[in-house]
C-alpha cells in the first residue's frame, strides 16, 4: 500500500539515482547519505562502469560522504538507499557509524538486515542504526522489476 | 600449534601488509590477491588515511585487482588475509567470486565466516569460496595483540 505522505527528498533523489544507473546498464539502485538534512554523499550502482565489485550505491555513497568531511566514521549522519542493503553495504554502515538508514524496498534475495544474516541483531553487530524500512517499495520495485525483465 | 610448513608467500606478504599498516598507525591487518599465483592486487587497513570506512585491507586489495584485470568480477583469484574477514568484507569477497580465501588467524569479536553471521553458510549466499583458515595463528594474533596492547 502505497503511504499518504510525500517522499522525503533524500529518498526521491536515491531513486534518481537507480534511474541513472539503469540508464547506465547498472543495477539500479541509488543511494544518499545526509547529515542534518543536507546531502553530502551520493551514489548509484557503478560495479560495470568501474570494473569493482565493491561499488554498490551505498559504499559510493559513503566514501564520498567520508572524503567531503574528512572522516571515516559518519557519527549522526543518515543513509537513504532504494533497496534493503546486502551484507557488505550493511557491514559499511555499521563500520561508517551511520545513525539512521532509510530504505525504499526489501531485498527477500538479498538483504542482510530483515532475512539471511540479520546483521544488526548479531550480538557482534558494535554500532546499528535505526532502521526505516519500506519507505517507497511500489517505484523501488518497479525499478528493479523492470531491469530484470530487460535482462531476460 | 605452529604449522611445521613454510608460510605460502601470499601469506608472508599479507603479514608485511600488516605490519606496514601497523607502523602507519592503522589495524594492523594486510591482504593480497592472486591469479595462478601471481600478486595482482594488495591492501593494508587504510582507514584513517584514506578517511575512508570500507578501507580494509580486503576490500582494497579486491578494488586493486579489479582495476588491474578491468573485470568487476576475480573469478578465479585467491585472496589471502591476516585476519578473518568481517562482514563486509566478506560480502565484497562473494561479489568478486574469489575462488579460495586463506586466513591467518580467526577473530571471535569480528569474524563472519567462523562465527556470528556465518555469512558464507547463508542460503542466500550466492558465492562462496573454499576457505582455509588458520595459516598463521601465532604471528598475526601477535601482531593484532600489541596493537591493541600499546593503544590501551
């Protein structure tokens, strides 16, 4: 069911991110990190464009976060992100110190947070954020629905 | 118990790696990777250099590589670590499909392998490698132990 209220901004601009990467021949999925309500880091899926394995939206957009401010951990900052993150995204988040993640749809294939591994309810997990789940599942879905569909 | 055979080279180098990053005021840890036996990729802890949260020494060496043979995915590496990975970096590890992972010494408080999120017995797991762990207990907890030994 789709919410009543309008999309946060960040999350709006995550998912114009996955549009680019998708116009890219990418994964589409975006992501922003945000730091009292301002943007500081964003990113799209780049792993063909880059030749790296590790360049999913999130890990963009948290290095990106991490040079702006000259910083590797991203204390009171927030990740926006389309799609629930694997486990390497959500091992960065908790590393990066992020104090809330917000993201658009589940991942039942793979997500690390509701599913599989569960990272953050680890007793090892030593930082987890707030989690905001499901915050625009009917566009994140279509997104990726539709790329998987082309590839086939 | 030490091992009675010699340390395979790609082992001994990811030690050096350790050691550096140590002498650099980084967690000591160190990673290569190889293709039929050749370095093609390398990486110590960079995190407080780089600013960078996913700076780890796995996740460096893996980006290397990428870039060196202009592929996102090391089918057909091996990557050799002075500690069991986290996470993350384990993830990045399935991601590449690095063929053979072999570690130094596993870590209780952090490891994802032996330990917490067991992330490559997930069935979600789309890659695993085969895994050696082990290799060399005595000099990489010893390496690990006065780090954080001098930091207290």
């Amino acid at each position: 069911m789709a919410s009543p209220f309008p999309l946060p901004d960040p999350m709006r601009r995550a998912l114009d991110l996955a549009y680019a990467a998708q116009q890219a021949g990418e994964v589409p999925i975006g992501a922003v990190v945000t730091l009292g309500g301002r943007i500081i880091g964003e990113g799209e899926n780049r792993n063909r464009r880059d030749k790296d394995p590790t360049a999913h939206a999130e890990m963009v957009a948290i290095r990106e976060a991490s040079r702006r401010i000259g910083d590797f951990r991203l204390t009171g900052c927030d990740l926006w992100v389309t799609l629930e993150p694997c486990p390497m995204c959500a091992g960065a988040i908790s590393h990066a110190r992020i104090a809330r993640l917000y993201y658009a749809v589940s991942d039942p294939k793979g997500g690390a947070l509701e599913q599989g591994p569960r990272l953050f309810a680890q007793p090892q997990c030593l930082h987890r954020p707030e989690v905001y789940g499901g915050l625009a599942e009917a566009e994140a879905s279509a997104l990726l629905r539709g790329f998987f569909a082309a590839r086939r």
